[in-house]
C-alpha cells in the first residue's frame, strides 16, 4: 500500500479530495474497500463499547435516561439511532457466534440486527436443538461481500416456514393488513400500508412492467427516480383498472374518477373566474374557475379540461341555485370503434419521437368539445398522458404546438418558433407503423 494509499483510508478527510487525483483508478477502488471494512471495524468496536457502558452507567448515562440516549447526545447522531446500538450490543450477548461474525466485521449492523431479531423470537415450531443450525444458515447469508439483505430475509422467510406452527407467519397474516389514505394541506394525498407477503407479491407483480426504465426515442436513459417511476406506474395501474376491470358498482354505478363542473367554466376556462356574479357581489366559491372532485375537492380547469378529452360525460341542468333540474343520460365522447380506428391510425401516441404504445394513451381534442369542437376522427388524436398533459396544462406550452389533420387524413404537428424558426410540419410518430 503506497503512502498516500494508507493516508487517505486511516487519516482525515480534510483537504482530501484535492490529493486524490495522485491515486490510480485501481488504487481508489482499494481505497474505497478498505475504508467499507475499516467502517465495519469502527461499527463492531462502538457496539462493543455502549455495551459494556450499558452494563456499568455513571451518572452521565443515568441522567441521559440509558446509554442510547447518551451516545446521541455527544454525538451527531439521532435518539433512534442511538439507542438501535445499545440494543444490538445487548441483544448479542446471547448469541456468541453472531457477535463474533459481527466482530470480525464479516457481517454487517443492519444483517447482524435481523439475526438476533430472528434468534429472539424464531418459529414456534422450531425445536432449541435446531436453532444453532439456522444461525450458521443465516450467518452464511449475511456474510462475504455478496451478503444481501434481501437473502437473509429469504433465509429467515425459509425458516419460518420449514418450522411454521399453528400461528400464522407475520407474512402472511393477512390481518395486520393497512393503507391509509390522506389528503394535505396542498391538496395531495399520502399513502402509506403494510400487507402480507401475498399481496406484496401481487402488487410488485402488477407494477413491474409499468416501473421498468423507459429510454427516450433518442436513446437517453430515463432520467427519473425510482420512485417517480413506481408512482408513475401505480398511477397507470389504477387508471387501467378504472377503464378496463369488472369493478362493480358504487352506489349505483361502476366506481370511477368523477369531476363535476360548470360547463360556461369548462368553455370559457379563464375568462368567467374574473367576471364578477350578476348581482354585483363579487365571484361566489362555487363560481371559481375550478372542477370538482368527490373525494379531494378542487381540480384546476386545465386538468379538467385533460381529463373531458376522452371521459363518459354525463350532463346535468341546474337551476340559478345550483339544484338539479334534469339528467340526461351518460355518453361517452370517444367511441370503441373510433378508439379502434385512431389506434388504426396513429399507432400509439402521435407526439413525434413518442415511443407510447396505444394502451397508455387519450383521445385528445383538437379542437376542444366544450369549445364546439366534434367527436369525429378528423378532430382527435391519440397522446400519451404525457404529451396531453404537456397540451393542456404545462406552464409555456399550452398553444404553442399545433396540431392540424394533413390531406393525408393524418396528424401533423407544428412546433413552435422556439424548436423550429420555420415551424415545419412534422408527421404523426411512426414508431409502430409496419
């Protein structure tokens, strides 16, 4: 190990980065291991050490309420934290072949922590005398550098179903079961569950193909984040099981997303939210600009106006009150022959360089239907959510792409002098076409 090679894994990070370009490529990638298994090393020593200070506290310990406590308070360490390595310290001492794995540093906090878990409290059909033989199976899982938390917790699901009682495993107990469901401040909503492994199962399963990496036309990697893509993909999950599955009834009717709004509001978008109401008292709540959800409440116009592109709209005739007068039934705005006809045609979302297939994808109106425009396939096309996003909402875009039907029967769009000066018509993507 060369002298600056042993400086930069036992001495400061101070100054540091300034000297590292002295080191190889193969020099650093030593650096960067030594400095892992040195982390380990300093890992087991702390352990160690806040376990016997737990074993005999002063009066520092005491006042801090046990040794957890202390160790975050003279440390940037958090209070959870803290106390998770007072924990393990003590939840080891039982077990002397998981401390001594964890000593050596051939097994790290977090597996050496699901271990003693699974030592504390295993299966209640597992006999004592088959107790060391699952350690060893575990240890054997949590070490090398190919150790995984996701093949301990295999082994630990192994076990418990090699010696599963009468009791229901905590995976599959489907009683523990949660979501819950809420709205911010901002409007948003928050999500948050616990499910048996079953479900787990199926809703990873669901969203696997939905959350996979998809890379621009031009090749690019997909620059979103893993939980951006499984957000994405819960979203369309949901969409394509609201349009497509036998989802029964909900007071009446199949259970839907459903927005309610003014239909003058819906036309004229901007216009009537600064009219003031007729008796010169100013624009009413109920005036505002805005759709309406059940559930959540507000939805802009421009998110309203998205989703009537391609809806079952039903219409309802109000009195100046805002009470019912009359129904007429729901119609739906695009047909399944012209949904057909327009996957016949476009092959998918038409935004030129979109590589959506046509299952992902709306009718959108040119020209939209609250504004006069038809129903006919000379007036729609398909855009993925994306594209009819970017159409009808995003901030500097909304008309600055046209789109017109071509003499061939086909769509064109018309950037905007900003993408192209001489804003020359460009075909309808052709990515599917055969």
């Amino acid at each position: 190990m060369s002298v600056l090679l042993s400086d930069v894994v036992s001495g400061s990070a101070v100054g540091l980065r300034g000297r590292l370009w002295r080191l190889t490529a193969s020099e650093l990638r030593a650096a960067a291991v030594s400095a892992s298994v040195e982390i380990l090393r300093l890992e087991a020593v702390r352990v160690a050490v806040v376990d016997e200070l737990s074993l005999r506290p002063d009066d520092q310990v005491i006042a801090s309420r046990g040794v957890g406590c202390w160790l975050a308070a003279n440390t940037m360490l958090q209070v959870r934290d803290g106390k998770k390595i007072a924990a393990l310290g003590a939840a080891l001492r039982p077990f002397p072949a998981v401390a001594a794995r964890f000593d050596v540093g051939d097994c790290s906090f977090d597996h050496a922590v699901l271990i003693v878990a699974f030592c504390e409290s295993p299966p209640k059909g597992m006999p004592e005398e088959a107790l060391p033989r699952g350690i060893d199976l575990l240890l054997a899982a949590a070490s090398g550098v190919e150790a995984t938390t996701t093949k301990v917790r295999n082994v630990i699901a192994t076990l418990e179903r090699v010696f599963e009682s009468d009791e229901v495993p905590p995976a599959e107990d489907v009683d523990r079961n949660e979501l819950r469901i809420a709205s911010t401040l901002n409007g948003r909503v928050v999500v948050r569950g616990d499910f048996d492994a079953l479900t787990g199962e199926m809703l990873l399963s669901a969203l696997s193909n939905l959350t996979m990496p998809t890379p621009a036309p031009d090749g690019t990697p997909d620059a979103r984040s893993a939980a951006k893509r499984t957000a994405d993909g819960f979203t369309e999950l949901i969409r394509r099981y609201l349009d497509c599955a036998k989802t029964g009834t909900d007071g009446g009717q199949r259970p839907h997303v459903n927005v309610h709004i003014n239909a003058r509001d819906l036309a004229e978008h901007r216009d009537c939210a600064a009219a003031p109401s007729p008796d010169g008292g100013g624009v009413a709540v109920s005036d505002l600009d805005v759709g309406h959800m059940p559930w959540l409440g507000p939805l802009s116009v421009s998110q309203t106006r998205l989703l009537g592109c391609d809806c079952f709209l039903s219409t309802v005739l109000l009195d100046d009150h805002g009470a019912p007068l009359d129904a007429k039934p729901g119609k739906r705005l695009v047909s399944a022959e012209q949904r057909v006809a327009l996957i016949a045609r476009d092959k998918g979302c038409a935004f030129p360089g979109c590589a959506c297939v046509p299952a992902w994808t709306d009718a959108h109106h040119i020209r939209h239907w609250a504004n006069g425009g038809p129903t006919v396939m000379s007036n729609l096309v398909l855009l993925c959510r994306s594209h009819h996003r970017l159409m009808h909402r995003k901030s500097g875009f909304v008309g600055k792409w046209v789109i017109r039907i071509g003499v061939d029967n086909k769509p064109w769009f018309i950037p905007p002098p900003s993408i192209d000066p001489g804003q020359h018509p460009r075909p309808a993507n052709t990515t599917f076409k055969t």
